[in-house]
C-alpha cells in the first residue's frame, strides 16, 4: 500500500515535470503531506497574482513575502517557484524571462536598472535554479541556460562602475553594461561572483567563491580568484572510460 502511494505520486510528479520523477522512500508520507500543502498554497498565490496583475493566469509557486515590482516585465514559465523573500524587478529594456521549471532560491534579488539607466534584462533557461540570497544585476544582459544549477550567494554584476577620472567621484562617472552569459548544464558553487563579459560554456563547472571575468570552453572546471581553468571534463571522462 505505501509503495502504491509513493508510485502514484512519482507518476503525478512526473506529468507535471514532463520527466521521470523518483522519490526518496526514506522521506516519510507525512513529511510528503506537509510538502504538497504548502505546494498547493504557494500555487494558489501565484495563480492569483499572475491574473490580478498580468490578465494571464500561470501555473507558478510563489511563497510568503516575495515582491513583484514592474511585473508587467516579467514573463513566467509553468511551474516556476519563487521562495519566500524573493524580489524580482521587471523593468528592462528586454524584460525578465524565467521559463518552465525554474526556481529562485529564497531572500534572491533580480535587478535589473537604476533610475539613471535601463538595464538590458535577464533570461533563465528550463529547470535551472539558484540557491538563497543570490543576486543578479542585470545591467548588461544575463542570459542563464538550461538545467543550470547554482548554489548559495552566487552573484552577477553585468556592468561596473568607471573610474578613468580623479576629478569627479567615480559614482559620477556613470557606468559600462556587459553580457554575461552561462550556458546549458553547468554547475556553479556557492559564493561565486560573475563579472561583465564573462561567458561560461556548456557543461562546466565553477568553483565555489571563484571570480569569473572572461571566457571559458565547454567542459571546463574552474575555479579561483580571478577564475582559471584547472581540468577539463572531457579528460576526467577518458580517465574514467580508458
């Protein structure tokens, strides 16, 4: 009986997510009970918003305490989950993308403008997430791949400050806007900081507290202040299967 129930719920999750879906048996059905309630509450807020404000009903998971501002910016996937604190703000120049499936992790903030300049804007892929307190400054364009994974405090700072002058305060010398980008399948550690122009590809992974200022290949690890390619993927993989 306990296995059919596990069975059938995988079976639900895995409509939903459009993906075979696996629980940990470990994990209690109560446990599972609590999960689904609190699921159901956050859906229900973000049903409601999206209508009230967007005249577009989504089915996304919004939890206690997050902030929209400029919503009419933002453009939401199915089964996007915003937890709690989250504060996102839609005003770009191209707006904020979060598609199918991804998830802001709780106390994050994406921004993308000032009063003094309109920021580019911001595009997550499918099934990529970010963990708590993270922060995306969109000024120049971050675009963010699919099934990108992320962990806690990871920053984006897509323009910096001017400083050529040491006539004027350099908060008077405006700022430059750069892209950053992070391709499909990559895996970025806790506290790591992206820099204007920065551009990570498909399927690498970045160091916990690494500085990343310029362009790695597919299939890099790197790691280090500023971040350094240290191996590639492909020969951890032919040290596997030679």
């Amino acid at each position: 009986m306990r296995d059919s129930i596990y069975s059938a719920l995988e079976s639900l999750l895995g409509r939903l997510k459009k993906r075979p879906y696996r629980l940990d048996r470990r994990i209690p059905l109560g446990s599972f009970a609590g999960l689904s309630l609190r699921r159901a509450v956050w859906m229900f807020r973000g049903i409601a918003t999206t209508t009230f404000w967007q005249w577009r009903p989504k089915a996304i998971f919004i939890a206690s305490g997050v902030q929209l501002r400029n919503i009419s910016g933002v453009r939401f996937g199915s089964g996007v989950t915003l937890e709690r604190g989250v504060i996102i703000d839609g005003l770009a120049e191209h707006g904020i993308v979060l598609n199918d499936d991804v998830s802001i992790g709780a106390y994050s903030l994406i921004r993308c403008s000032t009063a003094a300049n309109v920021g580019a804007g911001i595009a997550f892929g499918a099934n990529s997430s970010c963990d708590a307190y993270s922060f995306f400054g969109a000024g120049g364009f971050v675009s963010i791949g699919r099934n990108v994974i992320m962990g806690q405090h990871v920053a984006f700072h897509a323009e910096a400050h001017n400083f050529e002058r040491t006539d004027i305060p350099i908060r008077a010398q405006g700022v430059t806007m750069k892209p950053i980008t992070i391709e499909d399948d990559c895996w970025i550690g806790a506290n790591a900081t992206f820099l204007g122009g920065a551009y990570v590809a498909r399927g690498s992974i970045v160091g916990a507290g690494s500085v990343v200022n310029k362009q790695y290949p597919a299939f890099s690890i790197i790691a280090g202040v500023p971040a350094k390619v240290i191996k590639s993927r492909e020969s951890v993989s032919q040290e596997y299967t030679g």
